[in-house]
C-alpha cells in the first residue's frame, strides 16, 4: 500500500470517518489509526499522505481532543468535507428485533438513538470507544441477544446484517471533517469559494478579542467559527477561526494586518476550497 494512495482516520474500519475518506477520495486505501493523534503522526511519518479528521458534530458539538492536537501538528489544511450521519441497527445474521438485550455504540451516538432504543423495550446500552469498533465486537461474540449502532459500511466490513435503517433520532446530524497534509494547497480554481482556518493569541490588552476581531468586521471577511483554547489557568486568550477567502485577498490582508496589532503568534494553518456543503 503506498503512502501516496493513503489516507489516516482514527477508528476501526468502517467507521464514520472512513466513509468520509471514501466518500471524498474515493480512489485512495484507508488507514486505520487508534487515536486522532496516530492519524496525525501517520502523515508525517509517510504513511499516509492525507488525514481525514473530524471537528465538529452539529448535534454532538466540537470534537475538543482534535482542537488541541491541531495547531501543534506541524500540518496544513487542504481541504473540508460534510458527512451526513446515519446511524444503522447491526446484528448477527438472522436476528430480529425482540431478541436484542444489550446495544454498543459510540458515546455520543447511543444518545442520538434513544427514541428507537426506547423502542426495543427492556435493552441496555453499552458505550464503546467507536462505532466501527462496537460492530467488530458484535460480529466477534457471534450472540443474536448483542447489536450495534454503527455505519452500513461496518456492517458490510464485519459480515453482519442491517436490522433497521436511519434509526438517528434528528435528521440534521452531520460531521465535518478537515484533511491534513505535509503540504498546503497553492492551485485553486479561480471559481471556487476558499476558506483560510488560523490560531491566535490575543495581546493582553483590555478588550483585545474585541479589538482583534473587528478589522473581520471592517473588511467585509465572513467568520464562520471561532473557537477558545482555556490555558492551564483559565486565561481564555488563545483562539481557532474559519474564515472566508484567501490570505491574498484584499480585505482578509487588512483583517489580518489589523489582527497582528492585537494579536501574536499568529498562524495560518491552511487556505482551502469550501465544500459544496456549505452556503456561502
């Protein structure tokens, strides 16, 4: 399997990161990593040339363990992707419904489901680390009483069938995910809408975000997200923001001159084009 072709996620095959990798790149061989940070360092060890990771969950909120591992790794954003989930019922081969006693899952994806678990009746929920993970561990006891919430594709991975479909309590549960790589992009398509994602630190200064932030506002430059890093005692002064356009630009070059006089340490982590998802 050669680096070139391979891109990072963190959980077992089949999770839903790795339908995201398949999703956008759908040429490329999945590599399996057991951490965020793993995925990380299987780019910049080459043994992935991409790393698809998740950062936000419109019901589950950020994925704060990625928020800290991502100004520190050395990588660069290229790209976006949205993932709308689907939770799947998983068992054995030949299960019905009423036989299931105990569902695994994700943390977060038990709670997106409980309408349907309520449904089942007298079940018990068991957390596990991913999705993915609790299907290979079903399909591993071999017990029609054991289901998972999990993806189709870990369902066709660990030979196990599809019991019900869409079972997610909200339709509008979806992740986005940001790819990584040793190199940022430098070729865009002169039609295409970019996104430019940075760190700061703001100055300490009396009213320095505020300040910092209004040359955004100023120079016309959409922000769509801007996220606080609390330090070891409590000083919120460090931040992450997505922003619309190119460095380049003319009006986010004067939002981020304007930036440098209230904030330090500022750094560009990556300029890349917008997904279609998105409305802008």
């Amino acid at each position: 399997m050669s680096y070139q072709n391979t891109i990072a996620f963190q959980g077992a095959k089949g999770a839903y990161s790795d339908l995201a990798c398949r999703g956008m790149y759908p040429d490329m061989e999945t590599l399996s990593c057991k951490t965020f940070d793993q995925a990380f360092q299987a780019v910049i060890n080459d043994q992935a040339i991409y790393a698809m990771i998740p950062v936000d969950n419109t019901l589950a909120g950020r994925v704060a363990d990625v928020h800290h591992l991502i100004p520190t790794s050395g990588l660069k954003i290229i790209g976006e992707y949205f993932l709308p989930i689907h939770h799947n019922l998983l068992g054995v081969k030949g299960t019905t419904l009423d036989q299931i006693k105990t569902v695994h899952s994700h943390i977060h994806a038990i709670p997106q489901c409980k309408k349907f678990i309520k449904k089942l009746g007298d079940v018990k929920t068991n957390v596990q680390v991913d999705t993915a993970g609790s299907a290979m561990n079903v399909a591993q006891m071999k017990d029609k009483s054991q289901a998972a919430i999990a993806s189709k594709l870990a369902a066709d991975i660990y030979g196990l069938e599809v019991l019900a479909e869409h079972i997610e309590d909200a339709e509008h549960n979806s992740t986005r995910f940001l790819v990584f790589s040793k190199q940022p992009v430098t070729h865009f398509d002169k039609n295409a809408s970019l996104m430019t994602s940075i760190t700061f630190e703001v100055r300490n200064i009396p009213a320095a975000l505020y300040k910092a932030l209004g040359g955004f506002a100023t120079n016309n430059v959409q922000m769509t997200k801007l996220e606080s890093y609390v330090g070891a005692h409590f000083n919120v002064a460090f931040f992450y923001a997505d922003v619309v356009g190119h460095p380049d630009e003319e009006n986010l070059k004067l939002a981020l001159e304007e930036l440098s006089f209230f904030a330090k340490d500022i750094n560009i982590l990556g300029t890349y084009p917008a997904s279609l998802s998105r409305n802008i």
